[in-house]
C-alpha cells in the first residue's frame, strides 16, 4: 500500500517565498504533502489553534531559518519558532533547514532591530541543538530537502493513502474475527503453557520417590580409596527443587548432571555413615549419579512439562546441550522453593501440596 506524507513546512513568510518554492516542489516530487503558513491568511489565537492541528495531523516538520526572526507573539516568541517547539514538544520528527551565512542575507531580508538580531541568534542556536542542515541559495534548500527521505526511514510515520486502496467493509471485519480468534487462540495456548501436559497424570511425581543410583569414593587414612556404589530414593519435588534453579535461564547438561549428583551426596553421606562401620571416619567423595539414572530423571522432568531443550543458537564449537525451566517448570519452581509466611496467613501457596497441579 503507497503511503503519501504530509510535512509541515514552517519559515517566515515575505523574505523565504522563493525558498518556500523550491521546498515545496521538492516535496511533491517526493510524493508528501506540503502544508504550511500558506493555509492561515493571519496569526491570531483562532489561527493557533488551527496551525497546532495541522502540525498534529502533519508526519513530519521541516523548519527554514533564513535571516528574520519574524513576528511574534504575546509571549514574545515568533509564530515560527512557537511551532518549532511545538512539534518538538509532540515529539512529531523535525528535521531544520539554516543559513549557511546569515551575515550574507541581504538587509532587506534580514532583521533590522537589535532586539529581532539577539533573538534570531538565539532561535538558531536552540535549532543547532537538533538534527538540521545548511543551505545557501534556494536551489541549494530545493536540493537538500531530499535529505528528508533519510528520516522517513529512520522515523516511519502514519502516512495518508488513498480511500480505494483501504480494505472495504467486509475485509476489516474478517480481520477483526480473526483478530479475536487469535486472541482466544493466544489465551489458550498461554493456559496450556502454565499447566501439566496432557497425561501427566499418569506419570511418577510430587512427593513419589525414586531409587537413584550413583558412585562414590572414599578415602581412610593407611587404606586405598574404595570405589563404592549405593543407591537413595529422592522424591520428584526434590529432585527438581534441586535442579531448577540451575534452569531459571539455561543450563548445560553436564552442570546440570553435577547439580543433581551434588544435592545426592549431601543428602546420601549421612545415611552412609550412620549405616556402614568404616566409613563414619572416611572422607567420601566424588559422587556421581548414574548417566542411565540421569537419564531417567532428565526425561522423567520432561515428559512432566518441567523442563525444555533450549534452542538458542550457539556457536560451532559449542555441541553441548543445553536445557531450561518451562514457563510450567517455572510456577512449580516457584511453589516449591519460595519462602511462604511464618504464620501461613495471606500465604497463596499455603494449603497447596508440593506435587505437581493436574489438568482436571
């Protein structure tokens, strides 16, 4: 669809007329809209109101500084740059056009009164501040004002198009049925995100234990390390409260496996010293869970909705993979491992078990 701009084209009037001209066909061969003082026979308060709309309607602002401040208003500001601070304050994109040498202008053109010089002075410097070029000769502005194609880049605005090239009736309110559907579609599937998968419920979980396997070594002083293997039953919910944390944003497998191997050992050197002579002086070390076990535990989180292999792109050398919380995983995390009330009031989890929350 071919959008037209319209530009709002602000100077003073009598001593840029020619300049006005060459701005103004520049702008049509552009394909945008000029609009400007030409439009407002007089400046009064009715008037401002008026000029204030056009400059909203307008999609871009283009400013001419020649050698005139130009009249101005009861606060003492011209006409021309209470419009240039007006678009500044709309925050409408403005691009200015000065004088390269305004000493050069002649007198006829330029301002006569100390009072007129100070305030055009201070006009340009204000306008120096933002995004502006120079020109010296009218066909030199005419020119320059290509430069404006750049901002209609870098700031797209509305645009105008013409009425036959609107969708009709009928095609807006298709669009707007399937606009709603995918809405709906967007809420339900937002649901299905935050909530076990279908047939979770048929699978291991919350406080349901499983037997873990895993390897040790331990080491008493005179004796050779002994290579030990034992197994331990965790619950589901401490497995993952282990684990999450590690995925809140992505972990490696290997860290991952380390993690869980680490939450092993806390939880298993106890039991092994109370229930094996020998080893309640040994130093134990070095546990690793079973990579058959791992796996167990890593598809057992995934096919319970917790967890999600990361599809983040990585570099070449980087063949390692990669898991993270699902936004699912990420509310049970939550259930599990934050801190509720001491006294349970006001407390949104309180009565909720630490098994995972089922469809239906």
């Amino acid at each position: 669809m071919e959008k037209r701009y319209q530009v709002f084209v602000s100077s003073t009037f009598r001593d840029l007329e020619a300049e006005r001209q060459e701005v103004m066909h520049a702008l049509l061969e552009m394909d945008c809209l000029p609009a400007g003082m030409e439009l407002f026979p007089a400046a009064n308060e009715e008037q401002w109101d008026l000029i204030k709309k056009v400059i909203d309607d307008s999609d871009y602002y283009v400013l001419i500084v020649g050698g005139r401040y130009g009249s101005t208003g009861p606060e003492g500001l011209s006409y021309t740059e209470m419009e240039y601070r007006y678009a500044l304050s709309i925050d409408k994109p403005t691009i200015a056009f000065l004088h390269r040498d305004p000493g050069n202008i002649v007198s006829a053109k330029s301002e006569n009164s100390e009072e007129g010089q100070k305030k055009l002075a201070a006009f340009r410097e204000f306008v120096e501040k933002k995004l502006c070029k120079y020109w010296a000769t009218p066909q030199e502005l005419g020119s320059v004002v290509s430069r404006l194609l750049k901002l209609t880049k870098s700031t797209p605005a509305v645009g105008w198009v013409r009425a036959n090239e609107l969708a009709d009736r009928d095609a807006t309110a298709e669009l707007l049925r399937l606009r709603r559907q995918m809405d709906d579609l967007k809420r339900e599937l937002e649901s299905v995100r935050t909530s076990a998968p279908k047939g979770a419920e048929r699978l291991s979980q919350g406080s349901e234990t499983h037997l873990i396997e895993f390897t040790y070594k331990a080491r008493r002083p005179m004796y050779n390390d002994l290579h030990l293997r034992y197994h331990i039953d965790l619950s589901w919910d401490d497995v993952f409260a282990c684990c999450a944390p590690t995925m809140i944003h992505e972990v490696d497998e290997q860290t991952l496996k380390v993690t869980l191997s680490n939450f092993i050992r806390d939880k298993a050197i106890p039991q092994l010293q109370n229930t094996y002579d020998g080893l309640q002086d040994a130093s134990l070390r070095e546990f690793m869970i079973l990579e058959e076990d791992f796996q167990t535990v890593k598809i057992q989180l995934r096919a319970l909705g917790l967890i999600i292999k990361s599809e983040k792109q990585r570099s070449v050398k980087d063949t390692s993979t990669y898991w993270t919380l699902t936004p699912y995983g990420d509310e049970v995390m939550t259930r599990l491992r934050a801190i509720p009330t001491k006294s349970g009031e006001n407390d949104p989890f309180s009565g909720t078990p630490l098994a995972l929350a089922q469809e239906g």
